[in-house]
C-alpha cells in the first residue's frame, strides 16, 4: 500500500472517534452487512463517520490491507479496529459494543 494512502485512512481514522467503513452511506446502505452495522450503531445511540468505499476504489481495497481485514465493512472506534458485521453484531448482543462504545479513555 501506497504511505500516500496509508495516510489518508489513518488521518479520517484519527479524526473520528467512530468510523465505519462501508458500502454505501449511513443513510442508503448498499450492501446487507454495511446495512446492519448502521442498524447496530444507532441502536447503541452512536454518532459515526461513514466512509463510502463505493466511491474511492482505492479506500475499497486499501482499508483491507491497512486493517489485514477482507471484508467490508470495518468499524473503528478511538483508532482501533473493532471488526466486521459478525464480530459487531456478536458484540452489540452481549454488551460488548456498549462498552467499547462508551469507553471515553479508550
């Protein structure tokens, strides 16, 4: 990956407390899982940043090699990767997420 790119990821990563990279927007999610995190994420009451990966074709394949992560989407809360829809889900219906969310120290 370009250092260029790299950078671009970490400084929208940096400058969101809560980020997801998807498909689509939050409000017109383009794909089922991007769709169910969005859901996850306001369920929890959670302000995010959406980043379209349909947009930037570049994003799309970068954010896999920046988090060593196939799968999109990507949730990242105070710079650090959460995970993708089934890691998300899994930790919104045991708590989990409310915590990681919550967690104002990081």
């Amino acid at each position: 990956m370009e250092d260029t790119l790299r950078d671009q990821i970490q400084g929208i990563i940096d400058s969101n407390d809560v980020v997801l990279f998807m498909k689509g927007t939050k409000h017109f999610p383009q794909c089922g899982f991007s769709a169910t995190v969005v859901e996850v994420l306001r369920r929890s009451g959670s302000e995010f940043h959406d980043v379209n990966v349909l947009e930037d074709p570049s994003i799309r394949q970068g954010i896999k090699e920046f988090a060593n992560w196939p799968t999109i989407p990507q949730l990242y809360v105070r710079g650090k990767f959460v995970g993708g829809c089934d890691i998300v889900r899994e930790m919104y219906e045991n708590g989990e997420l409310d915590a990681v969310l919550s967690d104002k120290e990081g």
